[in-house]
C-alpha cells in the first residue's frame, strides 16, 4: 500500500519538495521556479521535482499516497484552485493546480493551501511553534505573508487570514506587488527590494548588489545576494534592510497589539538567511509600538528553516 506523502512549497523563485513516511523525511529536493511561460510551465516543474524526489529516495512513482502543495495566493481548498498569485508565472489568473499536478503525478489525490499558511502548519506541528496556542508566523521572501494560530488552531478565515504583507504601513507609498501602495511587503518582500534597489541604480545610486549577482551566476537578487552585500556593507542594500526593518517592525506591532500573542515566528527566504540577527532588529523596531510593552511576544526563528513550507504541506496531505 502506498505510504509516501510529498510535501511541495512552491515559490517565486524555488521548487522545494520533501517526502515523509510517518515522521520520517525520506527525501528533500530543490529546484528553481520557471521564470517565463506560463501556469503550465510550473505545474510540470512541480512534477518534475516530485518525482526526482521519488527517485532520489529509490521510490517508485506508486509509493506516492498523496501530494500537499502550498502556493502564494488566494487559494480555494475545496477547488483545489489557485489565483491572484503575482510572483509566480501564470498563477495570477484561476489556475487549477490540484487537478492539473494530480494528472501529471498518475492520479494521485493533491491538497492546496497558501504557502505560508503550509509553512505555519509545518512550524505548529513539528518545529518552532510546537509549545505556543497563539503566535502568528512570517515569512519574508520573495513577497510577505503570514498565519495566524489562534487557540492551537490555524486561523483560515474566508481564504486569507494572515496576509500580514498587504497590511499598510505607509499610505501612498511604495508601489507593491499587488498593484496597492504601502503595503509591507512594497518595503520588506524581496522581489520589490530588488525593484527598488533597480530605480535607485538607474538614478545613479553605486551599489555591488548586481555585481554580486552576476558574479554567482544569478538573474535576480536572491535573500543570498542580499546578505552577501550586506556583508560587504553595501550602502544602499544597508539602506533597503532598514526599510524592511521598519516596516516590519509597524506592522508586528500592529499585529501584535490586535492579538495579544505569545509568539512571532520570522522565517522564509530572507528571513531564514539573515536569521537571528535581523529577527533582533526587528523585535527592536517593534518595541516602541507594542502597548503592553512589558509583555512583548517571544521573536523567533524558524526552526524548520527553508523547509517550513514542505513539510506543513506534507502535513496537510496526510504526513
């Protein structure tokens, strides 16, 4: 009987993928997102990473009992649809992503959720958030977004609870992924830090930022092209942290004074790579704006890392 469940997070830049029986991870694969073409594109590179997993274990193709899958946007878990999803080519408009992906792997069932609620899941039941029944959970990436625990339970609301990136922390300001202004992830998501450090360039700012990215080998600005020039001490990547730093810190206060919660986990792309130290920065940032000042939440790191999201969507589908 097959007993292998893939857990799949899929990105704007990454293709990660785990595959767990019981607890055990058995494989992990990684590979990068197609940046052209379309939803077809994606949905066979999910395939094809799926299945270098399998067989990267020695697993057959019929040891696989089911497939989780998060993705960025609004997400209809019944459909096992996704929309709106600005980072990821094709996904913006309905794509039906469990049909398709299911088709491609022979059949097997596939669940969808949004890929951080996937890895707020990972993190409540095998990592970081295992002691806390409230703590909200961030993930800093190519975009921003968030899940909320809520009494031991992940918060889903009507399909977007916890989009804490589309919170505004500067009305008019910063053109954002989503075609609003101000939102946190205008400041903080990857994708639109390097859409700033770009206009800056082009006014005749210096920065090594592209120099470091050329130098490995990368098309874009990658959460390791950010720390590498913030290593260097690169003026203007200093200067688009702090903004992130900023923002960030408004809009967890904010959150944080809405919820009351016991903890705030920090993770994806960037956050996991600059790690412990930008967390600080952040719980610094915070502390002027947080009422109950005496009681701020526990600031955390992942404890699964690059691998929240996998191994929540693992766990959604049954791992």
């Amino acid at each position: 009987m097959p007993d292998v469940i893939a857990g799949v997070d899929l990105g704007g830049t990454k293709i990660q993928v785990v595959l767990l029986r019981d607890q055990q991870m058995l494989a992990s694969e990684r590979g990068p997102t197609p940046r052209s073409g379309g939803a077809a594109d994606v949905i066979q590179a999910v395939a094809e990473a799926v299945t270098g997993a399998l067989e990267t274990a020695g697993l057959e193709p019929g040891d696989l009992r089911a497939v989780g899958i998060g993705s960025p946007g609004e997400i209809d878990q019944r459909a096992g649809t996704v929309s709106r999803a600005a980072n990821v080519p094709g996904f913006f408009d309905t794509v039906a992503l469990a049909d398709e992906l299911s088709r491609q792997l022979g059949g097997v069932p596939v669940s969808v959720d949004n890929d951080v609620r996937a890895a707020v899941r990972g993190e409540h039941q095998r990592g970081a958030g295992r002691p806390y029944r409230n703590f909200l959970g961030v993930f800093v990436g190519t975009g921003v977004g968030g899940g909320l625990v809520l009494e031991n339970e992940l918060r889903e609301g009507r399909g977007a609870a916890g989009e804490i990136g589309h919170t505004v922390v500067k009305d008019g300001g910063r053109e954002c992924s989503c075609k609003r202004r101000g939102c946190l992830e205008a400041y903080a998501g990857r994708g639109r830090i390097e859409v700033r450090a770009r206009e800056l360039a082009k006014q005749g700012r210096h920065t090594e930022l592209f120099d470091i990215m050329r130098k490995h080998d990368r098309d874009r600005v990658t959460s390791g092209v950010i720390a590498k020039a913030l290593d260097k001490g690169d003026e203007l990547t200093v200067e688009l942290i702090d903004d992130a730093v900023w923002a960030l810190g408004l809009a967890l206060a904010s959150a944080q004074n809405l919820l009351d919660l016991e903890a705030i986990i920090v993770g994806g792309g960037l956050g996991d790579r600059l790690g412990r130290p930008f967390v600080d920065r952040i719980a610094e940032s915070m502390r002027p704006h947080v009422f109950v000042d005496t009681d701020p939440p526990a600031m955390l790191t992942t404890e699964l890392g690059d691998l929240s999201g996998a191994v929540g969507a693992a766990v959604l589908a049954g791992g």
